[in-house]
C-alpha cells in the first residue's frame, strides 16, 4: 500500500513534468548517453531497451547508432513525447517492474536515472536480468550523493537540513542516493544474478544562467526533490529557497552558475 502510494506520486509527478524535465534535466541526463551506450560495446543490429526512457534520449540515439531499439516507462506524457521525437522508434507505456518483453530478448538493456525512482529496484534490476540474453549487459546510472561531490544535491539537501527537515511525512521510499554507492550496487546487481559488475563516476555539469533556475529545474524537472520542497512547512520553504538563491552564487562562473552534477554509473553482465 505505502509502496503503492509512493509509485503513485512519482507517476502523477513524471506525467505531470515531461515538458519541462526535457528542456530541464534532460540537458543533464543526455551527457550519460555516451557513456551508457558506450558501455554494451558494439549496438549496430542489436537490441538495446532503455528502461524508465522517459523522452527517449537514451534509446533515440542508439536507434541512430544502428541498434534495434525501444524504450518504456510508465508516464503517458514522457512516452509521447519519445514518439514525437523519435517516430522511428517503438516506445510505449509500462512499468519497469513488469517488462512486457519476452525472457531473454534484449542484447542490452540500460536505465537512465530511473532506479532512484522506483519502489522496488530489485524487482526492476531482475526484471532486466530477465529480459537479457546471456552475455548481455545491463547499464545504470543514478545520481552521486552530496558526500561524493554532487554540488547540486549538497546544496539544496543542505538547505533543507539546515531550514527544513528529511523527516517529512511522505510515503516510505528507498533511500534517493542508495545506488551512488559502488557496494550496494555490487551487491544487489550480483543477487540478481549479473556477473562482472562495474561501477564508476561520470562527471556531469549543470550550466544555469541564475540562481532562480535552481528552482525552477527542481520544481519543474524533478520529482523527488519537489515533494521533499513541498512537504515542507511555508516558513521553512521559503528559507530553504532564500538559502538556495544566495548558496548557488558560490558557483558562479563568469555570467553563468555552474554545478557538478556527477553521476554513478553501474554495469553488468548476464553471464
Ligand atoms: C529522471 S527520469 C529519467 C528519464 C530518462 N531515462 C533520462 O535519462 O533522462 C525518470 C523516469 O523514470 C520513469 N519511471 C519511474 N518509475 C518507473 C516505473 N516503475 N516504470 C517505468 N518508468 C518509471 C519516470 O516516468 C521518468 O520518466
């Protein structure tokens, strides 16, 4: 039920945000494709699926790579907008919890910053293991934690400790940051059966022209951080707000605010 409820807000949240997540952090989450794809080697003729594909990057340039590709997620809006974008590629709607895809179909299966969002990664994590062939490769990427020097998240996690509170009453969730760390990703991908597990630090950037887009792209392009904001009391919001604002100008560069937005990128193989 509570597990139930936190997948509903998150896909309320995804199908209410698909416009601006593209224009938002999608000018983040594209600098993984490289290495994402990168990571299955050689994908000409191949069958790649990008899991939680949300507007379709990941599996949009992989079909221009020569893969076969397709991509799903539960949100009606983000698959349209997949479609209009990349109308050669087959996209539809569906949770990663429940791949409708046959055992052993798939060459290569990615998720781009979608583990961070679900209820139960380890259902979605063997659920990709079941859709791969032996020998292919599973490839995820999540955000890394303030602590690893995610400057964005450490300074409005900051804000929110320093203002506000964690401890807000939303449903029960998997801790945001869990996969950022390399041993528990080894330990849940190795118990879903991968072999030869990877991981390492890509280090992404976020160029933002002023301090206001700070918040714009957490309200308008994200769902997590949004809720953690919005749960919040009024007052507590509005400091967390004030703290952001004047924080985000220790990134300035020159005209514009640039923060490190690295991510963790985890990859296996079905042996
Ligand atoms: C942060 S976005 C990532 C989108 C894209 N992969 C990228 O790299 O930009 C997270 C996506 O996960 C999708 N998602 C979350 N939980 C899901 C689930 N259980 N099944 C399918 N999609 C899910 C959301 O709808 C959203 O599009």
């Amino acid at each position: 039920m509570a597990e139930q409820s936190f997948q509903a807000l998150e896909q309320a949240g995804w199908v209410a945000k698909a416009g601006e997540y593209d224009e938002l952090f999608a000018t983040i989450t594209d600098q993984a494709i490289d290495p994402i794809l990168g990571s299955f080697g050689a994908i000409d003729s191949k069958r790649v699926l990008d899991v939680a594909c949300g507007t379709g990057h990941i599996a949009g340039v992989a079909a221009e790579r020569g893969a076969l590709s397709e991509g799903i997620d539960f949100a009606s809006t983000m698959v349209a907008k997949a479609k209009g974008r990349y109308p050669k590629v087959s996209f539809r709607e569906g949770d990663a919890e429940q791949l409708p895809y046959d055992d052993s179909s798939c060459d290569a299966v990615a998720c781009g910053f979608g583990l961070l969002h679900m209820a139960n990664p380890e259902r979605v994590i063997k659920e990709a293991w079941r859709v791969l062939r032996s020998g292919g490769r599973y490839t995820f990427t999540v955000w890394c934690s303030p602590d690893q020097g995610g400057e964005f998240f450490n300074l409005v996690m900051g804000a929110v400790q320093m203002h506000g509170t964690l401890d807000v009453p939303l449903p029960p969730a998997p801790p945001v940051f869990r996969f950022a760390d390399p041993g528990e990703c080894t330990k849940v991908l190795m118990s879903a059966g991968f072999v030869d597990p990877k991981v390492l630090v890509l280090p992404l950037t976020w160029r933002a022209a002023r301090p206001e887009d700070v918040l714009n792209i957490i309200y308008k392009g994200a769902v997590r951080t949004s809720m953690l904001l919005e749960a919040q009391t009024v007052q507590a919001r509005e400091a967390i707000h004030q703290a952001i604002l004047k924080g985000s100008e220790a990134f300035r560069k020159g005209n514009a605010i640039e923060f490190g937005f690295p991510a963790s990128m985890a990859t296996a193989a079905k042996g």
